[in-house]
C-alpha cells in the first residue's frame, strides 16, 4: 500500500535560517504528491502540490520538487520567519483516491 | 473561500456515551472525510463519501460510523464512545471524486472521552 515517511521533529531554528523537511514515499502508479501545514489552533491548508515527475510546486516561498527517482518530496524553504511556525504533513494521493498522510512534522522559529 | 465548520471545538463526554459530530461546508463539493488525529501518527481516514448516502470505509473504520443524508453535510458518530477514542477528529470536502487531493479541512473537534 501507499506510505509517507517525514523527517521527525521537533525542529527548531531560527529567524532567516535555511529549511529542510525530508518527505519520501512508497506508492504505486503515479501518484500526485502534497505539503500541508497546520497552524497552531487550525485546520490543515494546502501548501503546495506536484502531480508528476519533476514538477515543483511552490507557495509562500516554500518549495518541493518530484523526485520520481529517489521517490522524494522534501520541502525547502531559503529564509525562515516566526509566522512559519506550524506543523507540516507530506501527503500522497494515488489510485485509492485517498490522501495518505506521513506524521508530520512541528516546526517552531525563534526570533 | 471553501469553508469547512465543524460543531464543536472541543467535546467532553463519557464512556458509553453516542456521540455525534457534525461537518458543513459550503461550496457543493462531491467529497467529504473524516480523519483522527493523533500525535506521531498523523492523521488517519475514518471514513469518506463521494455522495449523498454513500460511504466508504477508510483505514480506521472500527468503532465509527457516519451518515450523509444531504450533500453539504457529513456526520461522524461513535456508537459506544471508549477512552481510545480520545483525539482530535478533523473533517475535509473537496471537490470532485475524480481528484481529491487538495482537501479543505475544518478546525477539528478535540473530543475528551472520560
């Protein structure tokens, strides 16, 4: 079956810092991919999405490019800020027509 | 904007107790979900529906059941609720059967079973 796998948390860093969060998967077929975040007190949001090989999909100065060969989804963002401070969710959609989900991920930016 | 509102934001009830909780969104939309969760686990789907009177078992179904008697609407009821069932519980729609990955979510209901 379909799994997401997500670096563990907590990370911390600080303000202007350079973020990573590895996301890899195991599916079958083609599957689109996703970065979700949940802030404090919310519902999750989409983040970004990439339905195919190499696409890239970027918001908010995040970004995530498919890596069909390496079967990975890790989200990057150059300069961190203290609003970013929520926790991320990789996710997957294949032909079950289901998102599944990896655990997330709590991402706290100190001033 | 889709919005997606959930009863309550928080629930307190006691083993045996039923249970129902109520999601509503407002944008028509074929898809609706209901997820737990939990912390280290993520979230986990319960059941879905593609239609109006139609379900479908998710992962973790055991426990649970839901109705959908209206489009918009879509109810998550724990039959004898159990302490195991203590988690947040969160409710998605999105728009069509034929691609349901970007999901608009509610605030969640964070139930207490004492």
């Amino acid at each position: 079956g379909n799994s997401v796998t997500q670096m563990e948390g907590p990370v911390t860093l600080s303000e202007e810092a350079f973020l990573t969060i590895n996301c890899t998967y195991t599916a079958t077929g083609y599957p689109s991919l996703f970065w979700y975040v949940q802030y404090p007190g919310e519902g999750l949001q989409l983040l970004l999405k990439a339905t195919k090989a190499d696409d890239k999909g970027s918001n908010k100065g995040f970004e995530a490019t498919y890596r069909k060969e390496t079967t990975s989804f890790h989200l990057e963002k150059g300069s961190v800020q203290v609003s970013d401070s929520a926790v991320y969710f990789c996710a997957l959609s294949g032909s079950a027509r289901q998102l599944t989900f990896g655990s997330g991920t709590q991402l706290t930016v100190l001033p | 904007d889709v919005k997606v509102t959930q009863s309550s934001r928080y629930l307190v009830k006691r083993t045996g107790e039923k249970v129902f909780l109520e999601c509503v969104q407002d944008m028509d939309h074929e898809n609706m979900f209901w997820y737990r969760q939990d912390p280290g686990l993520g979230l986990r789907l319960i059941y879905f529906s593609y239609d109006v009177k139609m379900k479908e078992k998710g992962d973790i179904p055991e426990g649970y059941s839901v109705s959908r008697e209206k489009k918009e609407r879509f109810s998550l009821i724990l039959e004898s609720a159990s302490t195991n069932q203590t988690s947040m519980y969160l409710c998605a729609s999105s728009f069509s059967a034929s691609w349901v990955g970007e999901q608009y979510f509610g605030p969640g209901t964070r139930l207490t079973v004492t």
